[in-house]
C-alpha cells in the first residue's frame, strides 16, 4: 500500500472519458497492473508520448492495496520498442503476440518475477537478431512451464529442441527446425488456453 516504484512493460493501452488513458503493465514482480493516467489522452499532458505498448518503463503510481485502476503519478520510458519497429509489420505482429500471450497468462494477483525476466530475455534476443519463429517458440514454451501447463510429452523429432529451450538461454538454442517446433508451439498455447490469438492470425501469413 502507498507509492509504488518499479520497472515495467506495456503491455496495451486504451483511452476512457477521452482525456484519460489506461496501461496494463507487467511489472517486474511479474503481475500484470492497470493504470490511468489521468489526463493521459492530451497532447499537452505530461505523460504525452509515454504511454504507448512495447515500451519498458520506470513506473511511480500510487497503489491502495485494492483491486482495478491505480493512478499513475509518474513514467519514464527506458525503451521504446516502437523506434525498433519502424513501421515494420512483421516485428509489430510479433510483438503484438508476445504481449497478448503474457496478458492472457499473467494475473494481477500472482507474483512470478521470472515472467518478467522471460519478456525482457526474449524481446532483448529479437533485437539482436534471434530468429523470430524460435524466439517466440520458446516465449510460448517457458510461459507454459512458468504457468505451470507445460506437459513435457513431446514429439520425437521436436524432443531434442523443446529440452535445449528448457535447459538453455534464447541465445544459446540452435534448433534447425523453427517451423515445425513453432506450429507445436501454438499448438500446445491454444490447447492450454483455449484462445485462438487475433493477433497470431495476421502473424502466420507473414512469419
């Protein structure tokens, strides 16, 4: 209870009573948290330009210890991920399933500062040029087992490139099979979460 100081990510941000804005935010206990920030939706407000997904923040908001909204007080960007997008659609897409895959399994309730870690790991990966396909596979394979949903009964041909993921850093996998380990992947992420991803429907054609 009181002001909070941490880092986060933004996960998405929408606009209520027109002039406020809202951000849900994974932050780096690894809960997800929701934030108005009033006034956000001004040009001229102090949080202009700072309130967009795909960007980690530092965050000072004020938190009561209740459920819903808590106002936002303060944000710095630390990076914004629009500037590696650059109007790129592929790297949108895929960002857009990164954070869709984290909003639908991260809780405001449950703490698992891994999760955080994994976000952070992984997007710093794509950056560096880690292919996406397994990048994203391998988001989708620890989200499962840091949930607590990853059954390890895999295909033969696959086995050997699931258990380098579970065992090894991002940029240590060298799985030469990204489109069967990636379909696999999505596979096991709908069976779990009985979701079909909107934003997985535009990546698959471009991926």
């Amino acid at each position: 209870m009181g002001v909070k100081k941490e880092k986060g990510f933004i996960l998405k941000s929408f606009v209520i009573q027109e002039a406020d804005r809202v951000i849900t935010v994974l932050n780096e206990s690894g809960q997800k948290v929701s934030l108005i920030a009033k006034g956000g939706n001004r040009h001229k407000s102090k949080f202009a330009g700072k309130l967009e997904p795909f960007s980690f923040a530092n965050l000072n908001y004020f938190d009561s210890g209740k459920k819903g909204l808590k106002p936002l007080n303060e944000i710095e960007i630390t990076d914004n991920l629009q500037r590696w997008i650059k109007g790129d659609m592929k790297k949108f897409l895929t960002l857009s399933f990164l954070t869709e895959i984290a909003d639908n399994f991260v809780f405001e309730s449950e703490k698992n500062p891994k999760i955080f870690r994994l976000v952070n790991h992984v997007i710093l990966s794509m950056k560096e040029g880690k292919d996406f396909k397994l990048s994203l596979s391998y988001f989708i394979f620890w989200m499962l087992k840091l949930s607590g949903l990853l059954k390890e009964d895999f295909p033969e041909d696959l086995s050997s490139c699931v258990e380098e993921i579970l065992k090894n850093p991002l940029d240590k996998i060298d799985c030469q099979q990204n489109d069967a380990l990636f379909d696999f992947a999505v596979f096991l992420l709908k069976e779990n979460s009985g979701k079909d991803f909107n934003s997985y429907a535009m990546l698959k054609g471009i991926i």
